[in-house]
C-alpha cells in the first residue's frame, strides 16, 4: 500500500507463503516478472489483511512502487515463511530522511518514517528458546541513494530499570541493545554488526560464523537513541560508503541477509527478528533474505588516515645487559599514514606506514605460575580488524608477535565464493633487542600470511593457507589445507593439515606436520565438541600461536542445559570436560578432567561450581634438574558467583583451592607440589550515568603441601575508569599494580613490585579522526642506581644489576603525548 495513504508495511501481516527461501535453505532468486507478480498479490493480500497497528484501508490496491510525489517511492513487501523457512522481505526506498522524533509519537510521524517496513514478529532466543518476548519491539528499515535507516521502538513495562549509560564507543558492557547485522555478500558467513544502546551510543563490528564477532571494526554512521516513559527509541543511519557489498547492473536489485536483535540485559533476554534456533547451527543461517537495495551509492574507494604525534618519554633501556640507561627524548615527532583502497567494492587494501598504537591501552596482566606461553589479545586495529579471513583451525595468525611494526599491508574480502586474505608486515623490534654495536642492530623481521577460502554449500568451505617468517638467515614457513563441513543442521566438522620448514638462527633445521580433526553438535539442550590434535617434534611455528609440539591429544567437551519454564531459574548446565596427551614415543604425558555445574537467574545472576582434576608427567626434557619422568597431580576445585542487581552495578567473586604444580622453581631444581588459595573479585560501577569504573582483584597464595611455608604470593589489581561527557568527549584511566612476594627456598620467581597509570583525554567525532592527550608513568621496585658502575662506565658483573628495592620508587617509564588524526574519504 502507499505510504501516502499513511499506511505502514508490517513484515508481520503480509504473507504469501510460496515465495520462500527453499528447505534447502538456498536463497531464491526470483526474476523480474516474478517479483512483480510477488508485489500484486502482496497488494491483494494486503486488502483482506489488518494490521494490529493499522487498518489496512479498502481502497488500496498497491504494495509495489507507489505512486508519489518526486521522489518516487518504493514501498515494503514483507514475505511470509513456512516452517523451518526463512522470511522474505522488499525493503522500501524512502522519500526523504527519518528523524529520531518520527519515531516518539504513537504513528511515524513523517512520511519517510511512514514509508519503511516494520517489523513485529520477534521471537525470544534467551532464556526461553521460541517463546514471545517479555516485552514488545517494533523495527523499521528502509534507504534511499546514500544511506540506510534502521529504526527500534523497544517497549518496557519498568521503563526506569531499562539499562543505558554514556558510555564509550564499542564498550556497552551490560546495557540495553539493539542491533541490526548486515550480510552485504548474501553468503550466511559474514556479516556487519551495528549495535547501538538506549542513549544512542554505537559499537560496530564484524561478525562471522567461524570467529564470532570482531569490535575492532569501525566505520562511518550516526546513531541516536532517547528514553521514553515506555521504554525507548533508537535510530540508525548508516551510509551505503562505509558497507562493502558486490556490484550490480543499474536497476537491479541487490540481496543481503538481514537480522534485527535486541537484548534486554536484566532479564538475561535476547529476541530476534527472525526467529534464532538454537536447533540450527549459526545465526547467518537463519536470517532474513532482504530484497532491494537498488541504485544505492557504492562505498568510497579511497580512504587516507594521517597522523602527527610530539611527544617526551623517559624510559629504561636495557638493551646491553652490562649498561642499563635511561635514555630520555624531548618533543620528538613523528608522522604515518593509513590507508584504506576499495577495489571492485569487495576488497579492501589496507596499507600503513609508520604506525602508532600509543591510545591503545594494554592488556591485562597474566595469571601467575604459567607453564606455556599466555595468549594475549591483540588490541591494535590495523592486526585484528578483518582478522577472521586468516583464522583457520591451527592458529597461524597471532600477531602479537609483531611488536614494533614500520610497514605493513593487507588485502581481504571476496571474489564471489572466495574469500581472501594476504598480509604482509615488517617488525623493527629484533634490531632494536641489541646494542648499537651489534651488527644486527637496525635490522627487521618481516611476516607474510596468505589465505584463501572457498565457499561450498551452505555453511561449508575448503581453504589453503601459507605463513612465511624471515630474519635474516633464518626463517620459517608453515603451509596447509583446511575444510569446515556443515553436515544437517545441527553437525560441523573441522580440520586441517599442515607442514612446516625451519631454518634456524644457529643453521639447524627442523621440520614437522600437525593434524587436527574435529567434530561440533549444538542444539537447544546439548552442546558436544570433540578433537584430535597430531603435531609432531618438528613442527612449529613464528607467525601464529604455538605451545607445544610432539603431542597426540583428544579432547572434548560434552554440556547438557536444562530450560525450565516460568521459573526464576532461567537455565542450569552440567559440563564436563577432558584431555589426554601423549608424545610420540606412546609416552602418556598429561590427563585433565574438568567437571562443572553452573546456574543462570535473571540480573546476569549466576552461580558456578567446577574442579580441575588433572595429572603431569614432566621428562628431563622439560626440566633438565629432572634426573627422570616425574608424575604430578593437580586437585583443585572452586566455584564463583556474579550478580548485577541495578543498573549501576556488577559483582563477581571467585574462588578455588587445592593442589598445583610449582612450574617456576629454584634454579637447579625440578618442579614440585604446592598449595593454591586463590581469590578474585570483578567490579564494575556506574555512579553516574556517564562514569564507568571496572576492575578487579586477584590474591592468589601458594604454599608448601609439606608445612605450611609460603612459596609466593601474587596480588594483581587493575581499575579502568572512563567518563564519558559527550559522545565525542571522554577522559580515559588505566591503573595496575602488580606484586610478586616469592620465598628463594621454592621459587625462581623476581620479587616484583609493579604500579602503572596510563591517563588519556579523547576526542573522537567519528573512527578515524580523532584527537588524543595522554600521559603514561609506571613505577618499580628498583634501585636508582641500577648497578655498581666500574671505571670503563660498564656494570661489575660482580655485583647485581637491577637489583630490587622493597618498593616501587624507580620511574622507569614516563611519557607525555598528543596524537592528531583525521579520516579522508574520495
């Protein structure tokens, strides 16, 4: 019908069941003529229909493109879905530009606002799979030549506990949310993610099926929201420039995947539009097929990003182990550029020279008596946006690794079934760990990753993979294939094959394969994981993340969710989880089991129990004080609460105790048993609605099993606060501190007394031009001296270099900066 009339589109009162997506979940494709036949009798169905909103008026014989004053106007068709099909929709061109007021009256108050179809029919997800949601949610889509508009209208019985604060772009923690998540290639494997709160404030990402959701995405758009005594109202506009999407012939219609949610945090509730399955799995599966998107401008294909920085720092330098200095830099500046080439509007070249990651923050600190190396988040954008084209099952892309970067490129997207992904990276940071004098001082590592994966069927692929790492003489190279298969609706299986070459600093060379096969089942009750890992003694590798070579492991991971009704327990899950390793001699090395019992109520309230029972056997291979094959046991349980009874607050605590392995002791001496009691506190405050404080606390205590002694103990405490005064202003704090309190007669571990502050002013009006003030400073417990210096000026080796005071008095690191950036788009 013609929004003319003042008639809305209702995804919800349309149906014509024989235009669907087929059971074979393959999207139909319906030429011209049938999509106009589609339109007429949408128009006639429309006129025995009434909408619960509405009444759809006698007269109107109409639901394609409506006769309007210029501009013409093309108005929602919204097609009904048989079970276990999936909806059809024609999103509407629109006459003009909504406003977030259109959206606060009863009626849409303008005619564009008129003009979008909306939809009605959410169904819950969380916590009652299938059911109607607990409170109503009306959302409305329409375009015209630029841009995309993305309306909500979120009822709330308790308006006053609807959850929404200032808060700083991409970080909502627990508000309200809605979000609308675009598939631009129609592929159900990767979408945008656009997510905004009930003030307004946005998070954008990429999410894919395989890797979950990506925030490290940001692009161009504008988000409103506004409270209402009912509940609340958001609207999106999203420009057509900032979505990459395949190119069409002119006055075609475009299909993308379309799936509108939204969560209401204090319920524990998530509804979507369509309907989620947990029977089904993925998410991208399920959605909407949207139809439309005609004549829309294509995304800007030239995107440059520079950047200034001046700053002074102060900073210990103890590149010569024999000469420790400070070394100290007065208003040094510095320059670089990112940029961004759209190619064919489905690729994306990112390019950067001389990057800088000073607004980044840091990561939390790592949990103490770690065996293997700790996996670390990648927090710098340049490495993790469009991360997941390079993910496969063996990690070959971790960045981290790469620590001081000067040059780096990146070419990601698709090419119909085929997605993509080359990059290629230097590393100034392996010249920069020698002296002046050394003749690799200045030189660089480079890495280079390439990656191509073809789509096959629904939610299946078969992919290659190569990983290159050079520095000087050495280097080393990792190839493989790879598939995911999705078998029915509920089995996936994974795998992949690798091999790898090595060349050494010191000549040796070593090379080895890894294998690794596994099956997933998900449904609404049962979730079922099971593995084989095979990675041989030689095999390894320096651009992913790698722990341990010459292993044979199964591991596996059985849950079962029970899903009462109607009851203030929302859900409670058994899990169990288990792992053996062997080497390749038939050698058992290491058994774990870990059981756990938890229970979900509303208020994000949940109570978990859990136990690691487990088994090492450590070789002389591993430690050399070891004169033979030493078995240890772990016994440890525990269990943790979390609650966030008002919006304004969160509170977890947890605890377990038991037996460990001491993995860190005395220089000479194999490891040992040690006891564990460990307590950990997570907050997180808002004491206004534009402050957010979040943290937390972790003692843990280990003694010896024999009497009582102290082996060490490890305090961690991190706050970040930020204040949010504009969506465009805030003031951003990190504060640590970090203390190691060992006892020698167990333990190599450094008494370390550790504090760092990290204070940043932002002003960022959209991602990519931004303006930063900071100041960073940490302290440690050294002495000022840092060693006794002989007459030629170098350390007595004689003596302890760095040696250790009982408080962190040293500044070992001060910085003070300004950065300015500003995003161009052609």
């Amino acid at each position: 019908m013609s929004p003319a009339n003042g008639q809305q589109q209702n995804a919800s009162s349309t149906l014509i069941p024989w235009l669907q997506r087929a059971n074979n979940q393959q999207r139909a494709r319906p030429r011209k003529a049938a999509l106009l036949l589609a339109i007429l009798l949408t128009a006639a169905a429309s006129l025995a229909c009434t909408d619960a909103h509405q009444s759809v008026p006698a007269s109107s014989t109409s639901a394609g493109k409506a006769k309007a004053p210029t501009p013409q106007v093309k108005t929602g068709v919204a097609l009904a879905r048989e079970p276990h099909a999936l909806p059809h929709v024609l999103v509407p061109v629109l006459p003009g530009d909504p406003k977030l007021a259109d959206f606060l009256s009863p009626v849409p108050a303008s005619k564009a606002a008129r003009a979008m179809l909306r939809i009605r029919a959410f169904v819950q997800r969380y916590p009652e799979d299938g059911q109607s949601p607990s409170e109503q949610t009306s959302a409305y889509i329409g375009y015209n030549h630029e841009n995309l508009f993305v309306a909500f209208i979120c009822k709330d019985d308790n308006s006053a506990a609807v959850r929404g604060h200032m808060l700083q772009r991409d970080s909502l923690s627990d508000d309200d949310f809605v979000q609308i998540m675009l598939d631009t290639f129609d592929d159900s494997r990767r979408a945008f993610l656009f997510r905004v709160n009930p003030l307004g404030i946005q998070a954008d990402a990429l999410y894919t099926e395989l890797t979950g959701t990506d925030f490290s995405f940001d692009t161009v758009w504008d988000s409103w929201g506004k409270k209402t005594p009912d509940g609340y109202v958001v609207l999106m506009r999203i420009p057509f420039a900032s979505l990459y999407f395949d190119k069409v012939s002119p006055g075609s219609l475009r299909t993308w995947g379309l799936l509108f949610s939204r969560s209401i945090s204090r319920k524990n509730e998530s509804d979507n539009w369509p309907e989620v399955k947990h029977n089904i799995a993925g998410q991208l599966t399920q959605e909407a097929v949207g139809e439309g998107f005609e004549n829309i401008e294509s995304g800007k294909n030239w995107q440059f990003q520079p950047y200034a920085l001046a700053h002074s720092q102060r900073q210990l330098n103890t590149v010569d182990p024999v000469n420790p200095y400070f070394s100290n830099l007065n208003l040094q500046g510095y320059t670089g550029l990112d940029t961004k080439f759209i190619l064919f509007n489905s690729l994306v070249l990112d390019m950067t020279f001389n990057p800088d990651f000073s607004q980044i923050g840091i990561n939390n600190p790592a949990p103490p008596n770690q065996r293997f190396q700790y996996y670390f988040p990648e927090l710098r954008p340049f490495f993790i946006e469009n991360a997941s084209y390079f993910q496969t099952p063996f990690n070959l892309y971790y960045t981290p690794n790469i620590v001081m970067p000067q040059f780096g490129q990146r070419l990601t997207g698709k090419i119909g079934a085929y997605a993509i992904g080359l990059l290629d990276v230097d590393d100034r940071n392996p010249g920069l760990q020698v002296p002046p004098t050394d003749p690799n001082y200045g030189s660089r590592s480079h890495y280079y990753v390439a990656r191509v994966n073809r789509d096959l069927g629904v939610q299946s692929n078969i992919g290659a993979i190569f990983a290159d790492y050079q520095y000087l003489n050495s280097f080393n190279r990792n190839g493989g294939l790879d598939y995911r298969s999705r078998v029915g609706k509920r089995w996936t299986l994974l795998g992949q094959a690798l091999t790898s070459e090595t060349m050494n600093a010191n000549n040796t060379w070593q090379s080895g394969q890894a294998y690794q096969q596994g099956v997933y089942y998900s449904d609404l009750h049962r979730n079922l994981f099971l593995k084989y890992r095979d990675v041989a003694a030689g095999y390894t590798t320096n651009t992913g993340f790698f722990t341990r070579p010459d292993v044979r492991e199964p591991n596996g991971n059985a849950s079962y969710t029970f899903r009462p009704r109607h009851s203030i327990l929302l859900s409670h899950s058994l899990g169990f989880y288990s792992e053996r390793i062997w080497d390749h001699t038939g050698l058992p090395l290491d058994f774990y089991v870990n059981p756990s019992y938890r229970l979900n109520f509303k208020m994000r309230t949940n109570v978990t129990f859990f136990s690691d029972l487990g088994q090492d056997r450590l070789r002389p291979s591993d430690y050399s004080a070891l004169p033979a094959n030493v078995e240890y046991q772990t016994r440890i349980g525990g269990a943790s609460a979390s609650t966030s009874p008002s919006p304004a607050l969160f509170f977890r605590y947890q605890y377990y105790g038991g037996q460990v392995v001491n993995y860190a002791p005395v220089n000479g001496l194999g490891p040992s048993p040690m006891n564990v009691a460990s307590n950990r506190i997570n907050y997180e405050v808002k004491p206004t609605g534009s402050l957010d404080i979040s943290g937390y606390y972790e003692y843990d205590h280990y003694t010896h099993p024999d009497n009582g002694s102290l082996v060490y103990d490890s305090h961690q405490a991190v706050t970040r606060a930020n204040l949010q005064m504009t969506k465009a202003w805030s003031v951003n704090f990190i504060g640590e501190y970090l203390q190691e309190q060992p006892n020698t007669a167990y333990t190599n571990t450094v008494y370390t007394k550790d504090a760092f502050g990290d204070l940043l002013l932002t002003y960022l009006p959209h991602p990519g031009t931004a303006f930063y003030l900071g100041y960073t400073t940490d302290y440690i417990n050294l002495s000022g001296d840092l060693c006794t210096r002989l007459a030629s000026g170098y350390c007595n080796a004689n003596d302890p270099i760095l040696p250790r005071s009982t408080e962190p008095t040293l500044n070992d690191q001060r910085v003070f900066y300004v950065k300015i950036s500003h995003l161009f788009r052609f």
